[in-house]
C-alpha cells in the first residue's frame, strides 16, 4: 500500500507540473509565437503594396495616430486573400490594439493574429466585416475588447485606405449564433472574441458603424455584386484533429519509460540520464503542447 500510495502521489505531482507547463506555454510560449509571425506578416503586407501612398500608410501603421476625416464611403469590392494571407492592419487606440488581420478563422490563421471571416466583406468594403480574435492566447489581441466603449475608433488599414469604424454597441451570445456576422445593408464592422476570459462558454460581439474613410488613389477593379455567404458554422471557427496530439503524447510517455529504465539500469549515472532525458523531454512536450492547442477553442 505504501508503494502504491508512493507512485500515485509522484503521477499526480507529474501531473500538476505538466499542467503547470502547458499553462505557461499558452501564455507565454504562442505569444513568442504570434510575435514573430505578425513581424512576417508586417513585411508581406507592406510589400505587397504596389501604390506609394497605400506602402507609406501601411508602413506607417504601427505608429500611425492621425485618423481619416473624409466621409464615410467603402472602396471597390475585391476578392479575399488566400487563407492565412494578411488583409491590412486593425488598430484599437483605446485597448493599444495594433496588428495584421489575417484572412481565415480557423486555428491556423488565428495562431497568426485576428482572423477575417471568410464570406464576410474585407473591411471597407459594403456590408459587414468580421474579423475574429484570440483573447489569451497567441498574442490575445481582443484581451481588454469589454473596454471598447460606444464611439470609440476601431481603425482597419489595407491596401485600398484608411477606414475608422466607431464603436456602437457590445452585446454577448453563443459560440453558434453565427447572425452577428451576417450579411448587412449597413457598412459595419464586427469583432468576435470568447467571453468571460479563459472561457469559450460565449462570445463577446464588439460592432461598429463605417464613420470616415480616407481611400488611397488606386483604381482596382469592381467586382460583380454578389451575396456574402458566411463560410462558419459556428464563430469558433475549426481546429485541428486529435491525431497529431496523441502521437506526440504515446512518444513522451515512451521516452520517459526508457529514461526511467535507464536510470534504473545504470544506478550510478542516473542524474546524467534524468537531465539529458529531461531536456529531450521539454523539446517533445513543447511539439506536444503546439499539437494540443488547436484542440481548444479556436479564439479563446
């Protein structure tokens, strides 16, 4: 009994520093994550435009603080990027919010920053835009969106200008009620995020009225009018499968059983094993904790 009562205390101990772990790297570790790919993404965008004054203002964006003045009128409608291609930046001045938006909700494309529902128009463009974001993790963009108030400039730069939304209402619903990014007569936007933080049991809904726009001196194309059709069943948008997970979790339980042996094998060099082992261990549980994440909800 006491044997037994040892080695169940040791596996709930392991079991505690692994969720410790897994904890740290979800705050810390997608963060370092997002960091770098919103840098490559910042280089895309900007090269990416062919317009002088659509590269300076794209450039210029992270430190940009004058606002469009001119009226609020949408450019040209253009297709979408590929999924997980950058579309502009949005800021939030009130929540120090300044980052690429992706095009694509699912876990893959959040890890890179704010998502845009596919179907759903690009921002300036007619209708309603939406654009999804991580709370806690991966940078969380959308942490401190319960602080945008009514009136308050959410403004979306990309390669067709500058357009400063205003802030008109908050509201929370389920992580199905996919009408919130509906198709709209108004030119609006909306951003989605999970509610409370560190829960996904609903989201919160931040919309917002096209005030001022301020369109760069292109000519892009107009496309054919054509009916957004909302590509999500649910807000969440989709993860990953639980195959690549369990594969890295069977491989960490057979290294650390061969570690076990060998250190029980080889009594005298059993410190040399634990620490080489260990760090052989931390390698494989950070492959694990990235194959693991996607299981979460896609914008907690």
């Amino acid at each position: 009994m006491r044997r037994a009562l040892n080695a169940f205390g040791k596996i709930l101990i392991g079991l505690g520093v692994l969720v410790l772990l897994f904890v740290a790297y979800q705050i810390w570790g997608t963060s370092i994550q997002e960091s770098h790919s919103q840098a490559a993404l910042r280089k895309t965008l900007v090269n990416e435009a062919t317009n002088p004054a659509a590269r300076k203002a794209l450039a210029d964006a992270a430190a940009l603080e004058q606002l469009p003045t001119g009226p609020p009128v949408t450019a040209s409608t253009i297709n979408a990027p590929a999924e997980g291609q950058p579309i502009g930046y949005i800021r939030i001045p009130v929540i120090g919010v300044n980052q690429v938006v992706v095009e694509g909700t699912n876990e893959g494309d959040l890890r890179l920053g704010p998502g845009h529902y596919a179907g759903t128009p690009l921002p300036g463009n007619q209708g309603n835009a939406s654009i999804a974001g991580h709370r806690t993790t991966y940078g969380h963009p959308f942490y401190n969106l319960d602080s945008v108030k009514v009136g308050d400039p959410i403004v979306l730069t990309t390669l067709q200008g500058v357009f400063e939304y205003e802030a008109m209402r908050m509201l929370v619903v389920a992580p199905t009620d996919v009408g919130v990014i509906a198709h709209s007569n108004t030119n609006m936007l909306t951003l989605t995020t999970c509610n409370p933080r560190y829960s996904a049991a609903t989201r919160l809904i931040v919309q917002a009225k096209l005030a001022h726009t301020r369109l760069f001196p292109i000519k892009v194309p107009a496309e054919p009018t054509r009916t957004h059709v909302v590509q999500s069943n649910d807000l969440a948008g989709e993860g990953a499968g639980l195959s690549l997970a369990l594969t890295w979790g069977i491989l960490i339980l057979a290294v650390g059983a061969v570690v076990l042996l060998l250190a029980h094998r080889f009594h005298k060099q059993r410190w040399p094993i634990y620490v080489t082992g260990s760090a052989g261990l931390l390698v494989l549980l950070y492959l694990f904790f990235g194959a693991l994440s996607p299981l979460l909800p896609a914008s907690l």
